[in-house]
C-alpha cells in the first residue's frame, strides 16, 4: 500500500486520526475489532501489524532473536526495529504488553482457581 504524497490540510488530519484513535478505543468486543480491521487493512498490514506485536511480547519474555526470527518469520532487522521503539519510544507498545501480560496472569489464575474449585469438588 502507498500513502498518497499529497498533504492533507493538519486540521483535517487531527480529525481523521482522532477518529481512528475513537473508533478503536470504542470497539470492545475482539470480534468488533477484528471486523474493523479486516475492513480497512489489506492481508499484509493486518499480519505486519501482528507480527510487530508478537515481536514486542517475546522480546518482554526475553526470547532470542533467532527464536523470535524462527517462529514469526521475521528478519533480524525489523526485530531490531521493534526493540529500538521500545527502548526510545515504545510507551504506546509498553502500554499494550502490559495489558497482554496481565490477561496472560488473569487466564493462569483463573486456570489455577478452577482446579482448585476441581480438586474441591472430588474430595467431596
């Protein structure tokens, strides 16, 4: 995809990216969003998108490069892309892991309640 090289008036785009940053924070529901963005970005910017993404978590996880270039098919280059943003200007990204890592700690937990409640209901 090729961003037009005519500049749109600023005013106009606050406008249009303050609707996008809207749109987003309002879409809930995964499936929500999921919908919207099969609408708007082409097979290759959702994956790039997703693949950024999942760079980020296994840099947090401490992953190697080779690890991370082997299971998401990414080049040494654009992992160190993501991991200069995170480092320099990554708020947005810090922002988003922190709440991947929190529901990766919610999904444990509950996984540890239930077989507590589990192991609970057999001995009875």
């Amino acid at each position: 995809m090729q961003v037009s090289k005519l500049d749109v008036a600023k005013d106009v785009e606050q406008k249009i990216f303050r609707s996008l940053y809207q749109v987003l924070a309002d879409l809930k529901n995964p499936n929500d969003v999921a919908k919207f963005l099969d609408d708007v970005l082409s097979d290759t910017e959702r994956t790039v998108l997703a693949k950024r993404l999942g760079i980020a978590v296994y840099l947090s996880k401490n992953r190697s490069y080779e690890s991370i270039r082997r299971d998401l098919r990414v080049s040494s280059a654009t992992i160190a892309s993501v991991q200069k943003w995170l480092e320099h200007s990554g708020e947005g990204l810090m922002l988003a892991l922190k709440r991947i890592e929190a529901d990766e700690w919610a999904a444990v937990a509950a996984g540890k309640i239930a077989a507590s409640f589990k192991r609970a209901f057999k001995r009875n």
